[in-house]
C-alpha cells in the first residue's frame, strides 16, 4: 500500500523502518532538514500531492493530531493510523471520531502494548480465570525524561503542557493496558499531579492516582519522568495467588496457593510489538470493512481529566 507519514521524531523512524520492512511504500511529511534516504515532503500541498494514499500514519507532536486528522479526511484514505493519544481532550477526540465514522473512514489509535509479549501472556492468564477473582493491580511507569528521547528534552513536546505533554497524556498507555487487561472501564477515586523534579519543563512530572474498575478492582498508578532507570512493572493481587512482572529482569512470577510458584523470564525484543501491531492494523485494511478504536481513545482521555480533577 501507500503510505503517508506525517511527522519524523523517534515513533515516525520507527514506523518508517517498519512499514518498510513490511513492503509499503511511504512518502514522509516532515520539516526536518537532516533526514538523509527518505522519500520526503517539507509542506502539505507537496505532500498530498504525491497522493493518493491508501493510508495516513499520523505521528507527530500530540497538540497537532486533531489538526492533521482533519486535512487527513481531504486525502480520502482507506483508513488513517494515529499515535495515542488521539487528542488532548476526550471533547476533541470525539469530534474527530464523530468526523471519520460520518465519512466512512477507518480510524484506528496506536495502543502498542497489546502486542507486547508479557502483557499477552497476563492477558491469557486473566481470561482464563486462573488467578480467580481479581482484587487490585499496582501499575507502574517511569523513566528520566531527560535520556528518553535523542533530542534535548527541553526542546519535545513532552516538556510543554500546551503541546500535549505531562505523563498523563505521554504515558497513556499505563492508563489504558489495565482496563484492556480487565476488560472493563476505570474511574479515578483520587490522585496527585504535580512537577516535583528540577526538570526545566511546564508539564507535570509525577502522577499517582487510584482507580477503580467497574467490577470492583483496586488499581493503583504510578507515572514519573524522573527514574532512574527506566521500568515498567505489574503487579496483580488475586483469589488464587498474585502475579509480578517487571521490565527490568524480564520476569513474569506467578505464586499460587500451597506455595507454588513459577518465574518465567520472557526476553523482548520491543521492537517486535510494533511491527506486530502494523501488521494487525493492515490486516485490518485489507479487509475492507470499517474498523475503529476511539470509543477506546476517548474513554482513556475522559480518565485523564476524571484524574486531573481528583488532583
């Protein structure tokens, strides 16, 4: 297929090597001067030009997605692929939705950790039932803002807060995998959100928030720009015993009554999920019926603001 990718920061040279490893012809949409082998545009009008395409793949800053959805819809695409999170407010983001259901056009948000390996291993396990009931989930994310990214982080959007960026919005997925592993809804019951670093930036740093699901499940998060180094880790407390994972050893512990306990180390190579979800997403295009996941999208940005507010 033809592919239109707009933005080139760290996700858009992802998805660039990947969508050609995957075959696809791409044009990139992008303002950057030092991009060297890439079949580029510097302004729309050249950009949907080179049209048309069979599929936008929208990456660039998080304030500018709405935007670039609407001059998407001009190019008439078969379906559009946006990075989460699909707007800065849940009001946007279902105006957008609202636009691309009456257009007929597929619109489907990047939620990435649905194609990573120990969270479809815990996935499995919860469906199965082999925990029992689930009682409470600690969800954990964090990394040092400052040597996330290759670019200075002052100059990223994750830095502003009018540009989309906190760790509310730039950490979305912490927000979404509990509820897609419960299969159920949260809402937030109280939380903190506040700059706490030295961090020259005019987002928030910091959120702990509680949350319960609509079954009864206790979730409690954790999101920071500041640790050193990065992790990411679950745990979850149930009937029948309790789970850890971390990113830090790659071990998923399972014990179980009767003291039986397994580890299994589930190495990863991360790059694989998202090569995976393309896949997924295209094998979703070809079929040629209509497919979308914003109530999904918009559900998440309606926590974030229920969280803002208990803060």
């Amino acid at each position: 297929m033809k592919i239109g990718l707009i933005g080139y920061g760290s996700i858009g040279e992802r998805h660039h090597r990947n969508l050609t490893l995957l075959k696809h012809e791409i044009v990139v949409l992008t303002k950057r001067r030092d991009v060297k082998g890439v079949d580029a545009e510097s302004n729309w009008r050249a950009f949907a030009a080179r049209g048309p395409y069979d599929v936008p793949v929208v990456a660039n800053e998080t304030f500018k997605h709405v935007p670039t959805l609407s001059a998407c819809l001009t190019l008439k695409p078969r379906a559009v692929f946006v990075e989460k999170p699909l707007s800065q407010s849940a009001q946007t983001a279902a105006v957008i939705a609202r636009a691309y259901k009456r257009a007929g056009v597929s619109l489907w948000v990047g939620y990435n950790l649905h194609f990573f390996l120990p969270l479809l291993r815990i996935k499995k396990m919860l469906t199965s039932k082999k925990l029992g009931k689930i009682y409470a989930m600690r969800v954990s994310v964090g990394q040092d803002l400052r040597t996330w990214r290759v670019r200075d982080y002052r100059k990223g959007y994750a830095s502003s807060k009018k540009a989309g960026g906190g760790v509310l919005l730039d950490l979305i997925h912490d927000i979404n995998y509990p509820a897609w592993l419960l299969d159920e809804p949260l809402h937030a019951k109280a939380a903190i959100v506040k700059k706490i670093s030295r961090l020259e930036i005019s987002s928030e740093d910091f959120a702990e928030s509680l949350l319960i699901s609509k079954s009864g499940v206790i979730v409690s998060l954790h999101q920071d720009y500041v640790r050193i180094p990065v992790r990411r880790s679950l745990e979850i407390i149930a009937e029948k015993g309790s789970l850890m994972w971390n990113s830090e050893t790659d071990e998923l512990t399972t014990s179980m009554g009767g003291g039986k306990q397994k580890t299994e180390h589930l190495p990863v190579d991360r790059n694989l999920m998202y090569v995976d979800e393309m896949r997924a997403f295209f094998t979703r295009v070809q079929s040629k019926k209509m497919f979308s996941n914003t109530d999904e999208a918009v559900r998440d940005l309606v926590e974030i603001e229920r969280i803002r507010r208990c803060s």
